[in-house]
C-alpha cells in the first residue's frame, strides 16, 4: 500500500451477533450497525455470540493466508461453524501514516444504522 506505515484492521457487522476481543482481552459483543477496530493492528479475535464460543481455538487468518482466501476488490465468504443463525461481518482495514498504542480497541454504532 503506497504512503501507508500501518494499517488499522476494522470489522463491521451487518447481520447477526457476534463477539470481538483482542487475543488476551475482555469480549465486546457487537449487533448489526456496529463497528470495531484496532487501531494497533493488535491481533484479535471474533468469535459466535456464545460464551462458549469465546474458549474455542481461534482460526488463525494471517497476511499470508489472506493472500489465499482473497482476490484484491473481490468480496469473498469466510464460512467456519455449523449451528445458528448467520453473521455477517465485513473486514477490512485502513491505511494509517503511523501505528496506535498496542492493546486498544475501539467499537461504536455506526451513523447509519438503525438506533
């Protein structure tokens, strides 16, 4: 990415519940219209709005990996699991000129959803 020092990976969830953390945090459970981010670019966790959900082995998705699920402007299903309803999350990230304090997330209601 030209001009981008770091990138600030972000999830929006669009259908569904879900929760999100970072790799040794406290969960944040999000609803449809919410966003998160992580502006260090910390690694993270999203897991099924379960509790249980949350101690299960996360799949691991790295840069590399994602090069092999990806095509650059495609949209592209991630699908693991097998039980509940869908949730539907769209990834991606933002180019920043420098990185965030480590270990901080950010979730919010997006300006668009319904309150």
């Amino acid at each position: 990415m030209p001009d981008a020092d770091h990138v600030i990976p972000y999830h929006l969830l669009t259908a569904g519940t879900c929760y999100a953390k970072l790799a040794d945090g406290e969960p944040v459970e999000l609803r449809p219209g919410e966003v998160i981010l992580f502006p260090a670019g910390d690694r993270h966790v999203l897991a099924a709005a379960s509790r249980e959900a949350l101690g299960l082995k996360p799949v691991e998705i790295s840069g590399e990996s994602l090069g092999q699920l990806l095509t650059r402007g495609d949209v592209e299903a991630f699908e693991c699991g097998e039980h509940g309803s869908a949730t539907h999350i769209i990834c991606g990230f933002l180019a920043a000129m420098r990185a965030w304090p480590s270990q901080s997330c950010v979730a919010c209601r997006a300006c668009c959803g319904s309150a």
